[in-house]
C-alpha cells in the first residue's frame, strides 16, 4: 500500500511539473550569426530573428499585427519573410518601448497603411527624439490595452518605469505566451553596463510579470543558437540573478568596500559563470549597481 501510494504521488507530480511546460519549438532558431531566421510558433504566431533581435507576427483573419521592426534592413527582411507565408496587410505594429535599436525601420510598413501603438510615454520619448525611419505612433495609452483584429487579441501591459519609461510587455493570450524586450533575456546577465535600468524598479517588475498567467517567453534577445521561445521559469531566472548581484555589491559595499574598481575585481557570481557574457560584462553589471546604491540612480 505504501509503495502503491508513492508510485501515485510521484505520477501527480510528473503531471503537475509538466503540464503547461511542453515548449512548443525547443530547437535553436538557427540560421547565419549575422543572418536572419524565422520559427512558426503556432497557428498564426510567428518569431523572427535578425542578429541578436527578435520580434513575433501574429497572422489574423483580418490581417497581420507586427511587433518591433528593429530597422530598415531587418524591416524589409521581416516584410519579404510575412509575404512567404500571407498577402494579408500589415494592420499593426506595436512598439515594446523607445529605444531605437529595437523600434526603428518602421515606415516600410507604414507605407501598407499600419497603425502604429505604442505607450503614451513613448510618443513623448520619440518626439523629444525623433528619428527619420521611426513612425510616431498613432495609438497609445497608459496603463493596458487590447488588440483585437480578427480571430486573435493581444494584450499590452505596462508596468511603470524600469528599462526607460515606456516599456510593455504583450501577451498572447491563446498560447499564454509573454513577449518580453529587454528585461528578460534567458541565460545571459544583464546588458553591459545595463543602460536605462532601474536596478530595483527591474526586479519589481519582474515579480509582478511572475504573477500573470502564462506558459511561455520569447524574449526581445537572443542568438541563433538559442531557442525561439522559453518557459515561464527564465522571467524568475531573471529575476533571481538581479538579486544575486544587488545584494553582493551591498554586502561588499556594507563591509566598507565602496570602491567600484575593487568591487569588479573582488565580487564573484559562480552560479552564472555559463550565462552569456559572464566574463565580459559581469563586471560592468556591478559597477551599475554600485552606483545605484552609492548615487541613488
């Protein structure tokens, strides 16, 4: 009775750990390092990949809603790559924040006709800033937003300041897939000297995504060797190394070690030394977080 009650126990947990956990492309995304390539997600959901930058298509009944074009070389990629696949129109891209190595190229589409969306900080961000190739948007809003266009919706969320001030995170609510930029990238510590962060807004954020309902995570980033889409544990990854690094700065910075050059060659993070660019940016990372703590920014 007792090994029957194991046996029991042990299949539930098999159950419950893979339920919801079967990503649906684990292979690499592949093709050429500075190349381009794309994955078919699901139906009508798509990644497509140009260098290290990645953004999702969704193809409806009514047409084709775009995210990130990132610039006009990987725009008319992305553009030759959905005419493979549908002649539907590009109705909507939708703009993940204001930082122009991911938004900018977008006036190939806007020629089509496309609406563009965006955050309503973003416009103020990009009319301060302006650049040729990226369209202002046309609808933007505060808290969170709905698209709907045909037999799909997706959903816009935003989260306040942490990467800039007008990052969203979108989801897909069929597959219960987050597309994420920037501050989720898997199995890779945060971008050199991590511009436009907000340490700890950063990990606030992050807890809240951890509370939604999702399965999976493409993210903003990622080599061709990496996969096209993720489990919903790399936002807690994420999460958890941010963490790691804060508090070993402050413990060396509450110690009496305030000097930044010190503190990168002194504080060490083993449990990551696999991750991308451990050895070229760890350092980087924590003379951000010296500053956080010793400057307040």
């Amino acid at each position: 009775m007792k090994t029957t009650f194991i046996v029991i126990i042990i299949s539930l947990l098999s159950i419950n750990m893979t339920n919801g956990q079967e990503i649906p492309i684990k292979e690499p995304i592949g093709g050429e390092t500075f190349g381009h390539s794309i994955k078919q997600i699901s139906d009508d959901l798509y990644v497509f990949r140009w260098w290290v930058y990645r953004n999702i298509f969704l193809i409806t009944d009514e047409g084709v809603i775009v995210t990130d074009p990132m610039n006009p070389k990987a725009a008319k990629l992305l553009q030759s790559e959905i005419r493979k696949i549908t002649d539907k129109p590009i109705k909507y891209v939708i703009y993940s924040h204001n930082h122009h190595d991911h938004i900018s190229g977008g006036n190939i589409f806007k020629e089509e006709g496309a609406k563009f969306i965006g955050h309503k900080n973003l416009l103020k961000e990009l009319t301060d800033h302006p650049n040729p190739v990226t369209p202002l948007p046309d609808i933007t809003f505060y808290n969170n937003y709905t698209l709907e266009l045909g037999n799909r919706t997706v959903e816009l969320f935003y989260f306040g300041p942490n990467h800039g001030e007008s990052l969203i995170v979108m989801r897909i609510p069929k597959e219960k897939i987050l597309f994420i930029v920037d501050i989720v990238t898997p199995r890779r510590v945060a971008f050199r000297g991590m511009p436009d962060f907000w340490p700890d807004e950063w990990v606030r954020t992050l807890k809240e995504i951890e509370q939604m309902d999702f399965d999976y995570v493409i993210s903003g980033h990622g080599p061709e060797g990496q996969p096209a889409i993720d489990s919903s544990s790399v936002v807690k990854e994420q999460r958890v190394y941010l963490e790691d690094l804060m508090n070993a700065v402050k413990t060396a910075m509450d110690s009496g070690s305030h000097n930044p050059e010190e503190l990168k060659k002194t504080i060490k993070l083993p449990k990551y030394k696999d991750w991308r660019y451990y050895n070229e940016w760890l350092h980087m990372n924590i003379e951000r977080v010296w500053a956080y703590y010793h400057m307040g920014w």
